[in-house]
C-alpha cells in the first residue's frame, strides 16, 4: 500500500479503517482506506484535531465518527487544524476514555 500520491489532496466526507492498540497514554496506529495511509494517535488533553495539510477542510469545523469492535459509535467534534508532521492527532479525554477498553475499526470524517 502506497504512502500517499504526490499532492495528493484528501476530501471529506472520508472514510478509514482504523488499526491501532491502547498504550498507557494513548491509542495509536494507522488510519487507511485504499488510497491514503496515515498514522493517528489519540490522547489525553483538551479536545484539539490535528489533520495533514493533504486534508482539504482544514480550519473547517468537522464531525468525526469512530465505530468500535463492539460496534458502538463514538463521536468528537472540532475544529481541525494542520501540524506540521504527517500523521493525525486527537486530544480528546473523553473520546479516549470511551475507546480505551473498545477499540475503533473505521473512522468517518466529515465537515460540518
């Protein structure tokens, strides 16, 4: 599976599969559909989304949609911002308390 297509600009709504495993202080992995791989980490803190600049909406507000392993749907809301590295970041406490013990198989992002 490749990286990332040179300049390659990512649109919402997408949708990702999600492979990550829970550490002490946060959940990590890879998000990845057919086209894109980009790794995501979600972790204790005041709700703050870091996106790539390869994302379309970023400094748009967005709605993003995790089902779990045991197919529930857990919801963060925010406004995304770019960083400066490539890999997406979720400061979210109570996101991360409710996929601690339930982790995400797909994450949907859209704006809202």
């Amino acid at each position: 599976m490749n990286r990332k297509k040179e300049n390659q600009k990512i649109e919402f709504p997408v949708k990702f599969q999600v492979d990550v495993n829970l550490t002490e202080s946060n959940i990590s992995g890879k998000i990845f559909n057919d086209d894109i791989e980009i790794p995501i980490y979600i972790k204790y803190g005041d709700k703050e989304i870091l996106i790539p600049e390869e994302f379309q909406e970023v400094e748009k507000n967005v709605k993003i949609n995790f089902t779990t392993e045991n197919e529930n749907t857990v919801i963060t809301t925010g406004k995304a911002k770019t960083n400066d590295i490539q890999l997406v970041q979720i400061y979210d406490t109570e996101l991360w308390d409710k996929m601690a013990n339930d982790n995400p198989v797909t994450m949907y992002i859209e704006t809202i």
